[in-house]
C-alpha cells in the first residue's frame, strides 16, 4: 500500500522529533557530565592541597629522619585530623599499599580500586562510583616529602547531592523535551490535516472530473494557497463545462446543418427533376405523333416553353443563393430608404392588378452600408410576397425609420395567419407555406432563403410575425452615418 502524504507528514516529524530529542539529550547529558567533572575536579584539586599544607606542616613539626616510619606513625592522627577538616572519610596507605589507618573501615573494604592503583605509580587519580541516586568518588594521591614518596592518602567524598541535583536537571530538560515534543507533534498533525485533507478533497475531486462528472464543486473556507487553488480547480471545472457545451452545441449545430443540407439537396433535386421529367415526357411524346396532331403539339410546345422557363428561373435562383452565400460584393453608404420607395412605386403597378394598394412611410436619410442591387432584391421579393398572399381590396403597409442606432424597415400585409412551425421554417430554401398556393403564385420557396441570406451579409436581422389577420416582416440594418466630404 502507498502510502499517503498524511502518514509520510506523521512519520517524518515523528523521526526528526525522535532523533532531535535524542540528540538534545545526548548533549545535554554530556554537557552537565563535563559540568559535574569540572567541579568535583576542582574540589579535590582543593582538597589535595589542603591535605597536603597538613601533612607538611605536621613533618616540619617533628623532624625525622625516616619520613616514612613517620607518616606510619602519624597515620591515625592524620587521618582523624582531615576527616574532620574535610568532612570525608580518609584512608592512609603505605607506599607499598597496605592500608595503615581508615576513618570507616566499610568505605574502604574492597581491594585495590583504580584510583589508588594509580597513585601506587605515582599519580593523582579518582573514581566516581554511581548506585541509585547516590555518587561517590574516590581520590587517591601519593604523600611526597623532599621529592620521596612516604605514603597514600585516599579520600572518599559523598558527591551525591551534586548528582541529585544533576539528575533533577536532567529529567526536567528530558519532560520539558517531551512536552514541546508532544505539542510540536500535535501541530504537526494538525498541520498535516490542514494541509492533506483539502488535497485528498482535491484528489476526490480530480477523480471524479476523471470519470467524466463536472457538476463536481469545491469551496474552502480559506484565503491561502489551498483555498486559492481549490478556487482556481472550480473555476477549472466551469471551464471545462462551458467548453464542453459549446463543443455540444457546435456538434448539435453541425448536425443540424447536416439535415438541413440534405434536406436542400432531396429539395434541389425533386424541383429540378420535376419540371425535366415533365420536359422530357412532352418532347418524347412530340418525337413519336410528330406534327400530325396539332393541337396537341402546341399544348405540349407550350408546356415545355413554361416548363423551361420555370426551370431557369429555379437555377438562375439557387445560383444567386449560392452566391449570397459564398462572396461578398463591393459595399458602399447607400440610403435604403430611397431604394425602398423606388420598390413601392415600382410594384404599386403589380399590387393594382391583384386589386390591392401599397401605402409607404419612408424617413429621409436612412444610410446604410451595403449593396444597393441585393438590397432591392430583399425589398422586391417581401413587397412582392405580401402582394400574392395578402387579402384582396387590403393596404400593403411600408414603414422605415431610425430606431435605436438601426434602420428599421416594416411591410405588413391583411392576410391568412402563418401556422407556427411555417414561421420558424419559412426562411429554409424550399420551404412553402401553402404548396397549392405557392404553385399558383409562382413559388419556388427560395426568395425568402435568398433576403435571409442577404439581411446576415449587411449585419442585419429579419423576422415574420403572424397574427390577427396580418402577417409582418421586420428588416433591421445597421444605421451608417454619412460622412460628407471637407469643403
């Protein structure tokens, strides 16, 4: 199993903690063991020259010639003397190292120690000797009068209050240790938890945006670096949505774009084969009789004339939406509202013989940028719709004016209401409202395709509304101001 970064947090302050308070320690017992050295080395130092100012001066007293013999002699007295003088208890020795006299026979039962093995070749020397709380150390030097070696005196000096004390220290450094062990090491796991919990969260979180769920959402309460990257991960995630939804909606459109370029193709080619297929019967029919029956020879020339005509004017349509949807010609500040009235006036003659009148509301100065000819094919081809579906004895409306940085242009006509499916669909090459009708009036179902198409071109808009009896086209372009050139 991985371990997690909760647990290697744990485990490495648990080891640098462990291995600092053993090094603390370590120091700390080496510091206090030099400390205690020095002054029980200090005080012996001390002890040993007092000692040895009584001896001498107690040989200067009494001149013998064997110093020796003497310091045998003197022994006991020696011995009660510094043992008063010292409060510890002393022992005298030969040079030899057999014991004289001793002040307490227990403290110096055993045999021939360190200490005094040392001070037999001549040295100074001591042994500290430890049991439960207490500490003792043994201080043996050899007696030395005009540079000959006379005897040994040994001293056994209680240090127990000194170790006592030293061992108060130590344990009060050692549980002062574990206690800032202890509340350094609860941080540290709560640290640890401040840290890992929001990253295992963040971990959850990932996982999940993994496994393909986005509606995943992470919130701290925190202004710090974790608060600021679970912020920046949600902020991640909306992202990723949003692109994801476009991606969606551009998949959806493309789909959509696909059927409705099928569904123009299946169009194109039941429209074209229709009137071909009609051509082609007559003139086979024509090649058989001959001219033999008249009659039916100019029906069928006569039908094949119209036929061929409503076949041009089909392709010569597709060509112009294709071209509207390919290529952009030349734009230049045109007014719109000219050009509008010129149509008015130009299809009021039509609008008569359909028993029918055009009354036009045009505001001067209507400026817009764009192709005068394809603007005049919009404003034929809406008029002239309102002409063949509208009311007889009713008013074609014509209104353009300024509104709201647009030039807003309104042809409403007294009519039969558009279905509601017939006005989302009305602007898709072929698409007939009414197929009977739209045979008697001419329909191809493309004008509307082709204004759409040109409306988009000039960054416009156009929509139908049908209701009450009246049908409503609506035409915005953008307004262009005219910039009249320097006098």
């Amino acid at each position: 199993m991985i371990p997690t970064i909760k647990v290697k947090f744990l485990v490495g302050f648990f080891i640098i903690f462990s291995v600092s308070l053993l090094l603390l320690n370590h120091f700390v017992v080496q510091i206090i063991e030099t400390s205690n050295e020095k002054i029980i080395t200090q005080d012996l130092v001390s002890l040993k020259k007092n000692s040895s100012v009584y001896v001498k001066q107690t040989f200067m007293i009494n001149h013998y010639n064997n110093d020796e013999i003497y310091f045998q002699q003197m022994a006991k007295e020696m011995v009660e003397d510094l043992h008063h003088v010292s409060s510890s208890e002393v022992s005298a020795y030969t040079v030899s190292g057999d014991r004289i006299y001793t002040s307490n026979d227990q403290k110096f039962m055993s045999g021939i120690d360190e200490d005094l093995k040392n001070a037999l070749n001549g040295k100074t020397a001591y042994t500290i000797y430890y049991t439960n709380s207490a500490a003792e150390v043994y201080y043996s030097y050899p007696v030395v009068m005009d540079g000959k070696k006379v005897g040994i005196l040994r001293f056994a000096k209680d240090f127990s209050l000194l170790h006592e004390q030293s061992k108060h220290i130590l344990d009060f450094i050692y549980y002062v240790t574990i206690a800032i062990f202890a509340v350094a090491f609860i941080f540290s796991y709560i640290l640890s938890r401040n840290i890992t919990i929001p990253i295992i969260k963040l971990t959850q979180a990932s996982t999940e945006v993994t496994n393909g769920n986005l509606n995943i959402r992470i919130a701290f309460k925190r202004k710090d670096e974790i608060g600021k990257l679970a912020n920046n991960f949600s902020k991640m995630i909306e992202k990723i949505k949003m692109q994801i939804g476009k991606i969606e909606n551009d998949r959806d459109r493309l789909e959509e774009l696909n059927r409705h370029r099928k569904q123009f193709y299946d169009n194109v080619t039941h429209e074209l084969k229709t009137p071909l297929t009609s051509i082609l019967g007559y003139a086979e029919m024509i090649q058989e009789n001959g001219q033999d029956d008249k009659v039916f020879f100019d029906k069928g020339m006569n039908h094949i004339v119209d036929e061929s005509k409503r076949l041009h004017e089909m392709v010569v349509n597709l060509l112009e939406l294709s071209k509207e949807t390919t290529a952009q010609e030349a734009f230049e500040c045109i007014e719109a509202g000219r050009i509008l009235q010129d149509v008015c006036e130009g299809m009021s003659f039509k609008a008569e013989r359909y028993k029918k009148t055009i009354q036009s509301t045009v505001e001067e100065s209507l400026y817009v940028y764009g192709n005068a000819d394809k603007l005049r094919q919009v404003f034929i081809n809406v008029i002239d719709n309102a002409i063949k579906y509208g009311y007889s004895q009713s008013d074609i409306l014509v209104q353009a004016h300024f509104l709201h940085g647009f030039v807003q242009i309104t042809i409403i006509n007294k009519g039969e209401e558009m279905k509601s499916e017939d006005l989302i669909n009305v602007f898709e090459p072929f698409y007939r409202v009414d197929r009977r009708l739209s045979k008697e009036t001419g329909s191809r179902g493309l004008g509307l395709s082709i204004c759409k198409a040109i409306v988009i071109e000039h960054g416009g808009s156009i929509h139908i509304m049908s209701e009450n009896q009246e049908t409503s086209v609506h035409i915005q372009l953008p307004y262009r101001v005219l910039k009249r050139d320097p006098v």
